[in-house]
C-alpha cells in the first residue's frame, strides 16, 4: 500500500534507537523548580503568589488576563523561595518562580476529576483546557483553547492529532503512544468535542508499527477515529504538511489551518487534555527525551515542568563521553544552549547532546546552484535565493521570495551539499520582516 505523504521534505537518518525501547520513566523529585511565567506563546503570566508562600501540586501560580496566553501551575509542593528572572531555553531570561520541594507532594483542593465528557459542554472543556494550561506540547507551546476557538466566521470539520514524531532522535511520543493508547485516544475525544468535530485522524509514521497498532486497538471501540500510517519522512509532523498527507487539502500561504477547517493537536497534547478532564491535574509535567551518544543512559522520562536539564543529566548517569553540543528539541528544529542550568518548559520534547565528532565543524562552501534545496523544500520555496537576499540585508525581497512561509524545518541546510547555513540565514531573515512590519 501507498502510504500517505507530501510533497518535498528530506529522509533524514532517524537515531531513535537510543531510546524507541525504553519505557517511560518517572524521574526523581527535583529539589527545585524553575517555573518559567512565560513558556508559551501569547502574554507572560504574573506570578499569583509571592516569595514564602506554600503552594501544593497543581495549584495555579501564574496566570494573565490577555485572551492568548496559558496559566502556570505548581509542579511540587514546598515554598516559593524566590521571584525573578532565569535562563531558560535559547539564552533568554525570564521571570519564573522557584519552588523548594517539601518532598510531600500536597495536592491543591482544586485538583478533581471534572466529570463524565458526555455531561461536559464544548464550553466547559474549552474553559477546563484553560485553566489547566494545556499548550502545544509538541515544541510550539500554542495555547490549546486558544487553538480550540476558531475567529468569526470560521469553524472545524477534522482533528488531526500529531504522532508522527518526524524529529530525529525523539520517541517521547511514540512511547506515550505505546504505552498510554487508552489515554491518548480519550484525549482526542475530548478534544474531539471541544473543537465541534466528528471525524479526527492520528497520524503516525510508518517506522512506529508498535505504536500503530496500540493506537488501532485502543481505536477500534471509536466511531470517528482513524488511524492514519504515514511515510516515515521529514517534516512530515508539521502541521500544513500533515493535513495535506491525510486530507489533502492546502492551507493557503500565510494562512492557518482553519482556514481549511482543520484544528492540529499534538499525541501528547491529547494525553495532557484527557487528564485535566479525567483527574482534574493540570499540565505540570510533560516526557521528555533525554538523548545522544555522550548520555550514559538515554532515557525517556515523566518530569516535573521545571527541573533543572542538570538534573536529568543526573537521572542520566551522567556522561560517557563529553558532550560538544546541548540541543533542546531535536537536531533539525532544536535550539542550541549555552549552559545545562535551565529549565524543562511544557514546550521541551527532547534534550539532544552530542560529542564533537558529531557536530559540522566544516565552513560552508559556496552555492554549486545544485537545486536540492528547492526540491526538498515542503513549502516549495527557494531557499538559496531568500537566504542570499537574507545574508545581503535585503529583508524586502527575502520577503517577496516567500521567507515568512518558512517553516524552519531544516530540510535545506540538511540536504545542502555545500553545508550552506540557510535555515540560520532564513529566520534572521524572518525576524527582521516581523520587527520591521511590526514597527510599521
Ligand atoms: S526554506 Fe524553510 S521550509 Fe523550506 S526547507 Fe528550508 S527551512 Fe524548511
Ligand atoms: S542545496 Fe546548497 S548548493 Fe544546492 S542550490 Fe541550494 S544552497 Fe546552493
């Protein structure tokens, strides 16, 4: 059978070996929590409580008043011992509340199962999918009721929930999958009904046949719900390119997938919503993948948001070899660090470390006009002209060329055989259009 794909995109070599056969484990307490009051997209959230305070497990402790944003929650219980900005992914800092676990785990009163879903109205799990600070969990930390409430004039006819987990190295999902298919399928029919659909398809690519099948049966017992087997190729998770894998619809250029009446969730989004509804617990923890060659055991773990990237490396065993390289999230679409003291955010799938015979140390080359990147690109741009315009200062014509429409998949520096740094080249280009029409 012809599996379902799109156009474009790269076959990257996979590395999930590392970890595709350990099962999910709970990581140790932290000491200390480092919650971030802004780790998603839309408004920061002001913190709710103040330093000394005792806050129980669950217990809301940041939230906003803007229309986008995502409240916060207590990972631990123990005190508040202190309210200022940290390090957090990608050098920046942020205002987070550090909390010194009392090692008891006191669940907050507000944690409760919030009902049957058949007794719950599309309002009601909008409203228990916001305040339980459910965003994105597969890297793009969107608020999900946010995602869940379409503008004016627009509505949904199909879910699409993400397992195709394209991100080299990365298994989280998968292991959710395999492990959890009960929960995830309960996930997508909350969410299901929160979005005013009665079709959803959960794609997953066709390198995860065990997470296939616990998928298909968990399934079986849903009507509405269909398993859809992808081609195993990169970025075949992201969301314009899945929606014309499985519904072979196009989602216009600086468009949404509303647009063409398709709300995208990640797996492990859907596992966190059925458990706000299910135990009432919000987001406070999330699995992440602890990976690559220097790990001494690679890992897939349940962490507490917040828990310091050192304390994992210690859950870890620590090194086996030194580490050149800290990517959180996956080598394609991960963003390199500086240091190891920062905090897992709900938006953290992975913690890649690599050793420096694994990490391009040779300069680019000039462009051979070989094209691979134009036929590789999902979004059938050009990169070699946008990031060459990008590179110039030319913001106006990168723009032209499409540069907004990049997705940052990655796929052309992959395949560039003269090692061109084009995605770098791309979101620069992209950062300086957004502040110049922002400014405008
Ligand atoms: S131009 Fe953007 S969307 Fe196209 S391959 Fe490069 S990173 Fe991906
Ligand atoms: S893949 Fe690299 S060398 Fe080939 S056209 Fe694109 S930028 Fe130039």
């Amino acid at each position: 059978m012809r599996l379902k794909t799109f156009r474009g995109g790269a076959h990257v070599p996979h590395f999930k070996e590392l970890t595709a056969t350990k099962p999910i484990r709970d990581a140790r307490l932290p000491a200390k929590v480092v919650v971030a009051l802004h780790q998603h997209t839309g408004a920061p959230c002001e913190a709710l409580v103040k330093v000394g305070d005792h806050v129980k497990v669950g217990q809301k402790i940041g939230d906003s008043k803007a229309a986008l944003t995502a409240p916060v929650h207590a990972p631990v219980s123990g005190k508040v011992v202190d309210i200022a900005p940290y390090p957090q992914s990608g050098g920046r800092e942020v205002v987070s509340i550090v909390i010194e676990s009392d090692g008891l785990q006191e669940v907050a009163d507000t944690v409760r199962p919030k009902g049957e879903l058949d007794g719950l109205s599309q309002g009601d799990l909008r409203e228990i999918i916001r305040e339980a600070g459910i965003v994105g969990l597969g890297g793009a930390a969107f608020p999900t009721y946010f995602k869940l409430t379409p503008p004016p004039g627009k509505s949904f006819d199909t879910l699409i929930i993400n397992g195709s987990e394209c991100e080299p190295y990365l298994t989280a999902d998968q292991r959710l999958m395999m492990e959890r298919p009960e929960d995830a399928i309960f996930g997508t029919r909350v969410l299901m009904k929160a979005a005013g659909v009665s079709r959803a398809f959960i794609g997953i690519e066709e390198n995860k046949p065990e997470a296939i099948e616990a998928m298909q049966k968990a399934a079986e017992r849903h009507s509405g719900i269909e398993i859809v087997p992808l081609a195993a190729k990169y970025p075949q998770g992201a969301e314009k390119q899945l929606i014309k894998a499985i519904v072979n619809r196009e989602v216009p250029c600086g468009g949404l997938p509303v647009d063409v009446g398709v709300i995208v969730n990640n797996v492990g989004t859907a596992v966190a919503v059925g458990e706000a509804i299910s135990t009432g617990m919000p987001l406070v923890e999330r699995v992440v993948t602890v990976t690559g060659s220097p790990v001494k055991e690679p890992s897939n773990l349940k962490v507490k948001i917040g828990t310091l990237v050192s304390d994992l490396v210690e859950e870890c065993e620590g090194f086996a070899s030194e580490p050149a390289k800290v990517i959180i999230g996956g080598p394609m679409m991960g963003v390199a660090q500086f240091t190891m003291d920062i905090p897992v955010t709900k938006g953290t799938s992975g913690v890649l470390f690599l050793t420096i015979d694994e990490v391009s140390l040779e300069e680019p080359l000039p462009c051979v006009r070989c094209g691979k990147c134009v036929e590789n690109c999902p979004m059938h741009l050009l990169p070699l002209f946008i990031s060459q315009y990008a590179d110039a200062g030319r913001f106006d014509e990168a723009a032209e060329y499409g540069a907004m429409d990049c997705i940052e998949c990655g796929s052309c520096s992959f395949i560039c055989p003269s090692r061109r740094h084009l995605v770098q080249s791309i979101r620069l280009a992209k950062a300086e259009i957004a502040a110049r029409r922002r400014k405008k």
